[in-house]
C-alpha cells in the first residue's frame, strides 16, 4: 500500500501547475518593472498552494523570486526538477520547482 511519503517526484502534475500559476498571474501583462515584485509573489503563492494540494509530504519545496542558475547534487531515483518557460513579446517567465525527498 502506498503511503503519502512514498509518492513519487511527478513533473508532468509539477508543470501543469506551474503553467497555470503563470498564466493565472501573467495573463495578457506588458512588462513594467514596479509589477515584478507582485507577479513574482503570485507565481510562488498559487504554486506552492497548488502543489501543497498534492498531498505529498516526501518532498520539500521551495519558492523564491529571484535569477538563478542550478547545478544539483542529488539522488536522482528520488529527487527530481522541471522548469517551465512562458513568454509573451514584452517578458519571460521562467519558473523551477526542486523537490528533494526528505
């Protein structure tokens, strides 16, 4: 019998909830600079609370705003990773969820 500890890290759930969490905040949006901070939060908001849905409390995740580059170091049967890209012609959104089995 499964347990919620030992679901795995799913990246396809993963990225259909970061796609809505950007599309939800960004929508139609024109870049302007003083609404990063608030479209930056509402990304991270809808999708910890979405994927806190899950029910799955193997994993640690984490959100922030800010540029990144990663470079991991895990167990790769258990840990997992996915980025989503979203675009429009003023923006990028790139958005990354790191679940590390705990």
């Amino acid at each position: 019998m499964s347990t919620e500890t030992d679901q795995p890290f799913v990246v396809e759930e993963i990225l259909t909830i970061l796609k809505e969490a950007v599309e939800v905040s960004l929508q139609n949006s024109v870049y302007q600079h003083k609404q990063v901070p608030q479209w930056t939060q509402s990304v991270i908001d809808h999708s910890l609370k979405k994927i806190s849905e899950l029910n799955n409390k193997s994993y640690k995740y984490i959100g922030a705003g800010f540029h990144t580059a990663s470079s991991c170091l895990w167990d790769s049967a258990n840990d997992g990773s996915c980025s989503y890209r979203w675009e429009n012609k003023s923006m990028y959104c790139i958005t990354s969820v790191f679940g590390c089995k705990i």
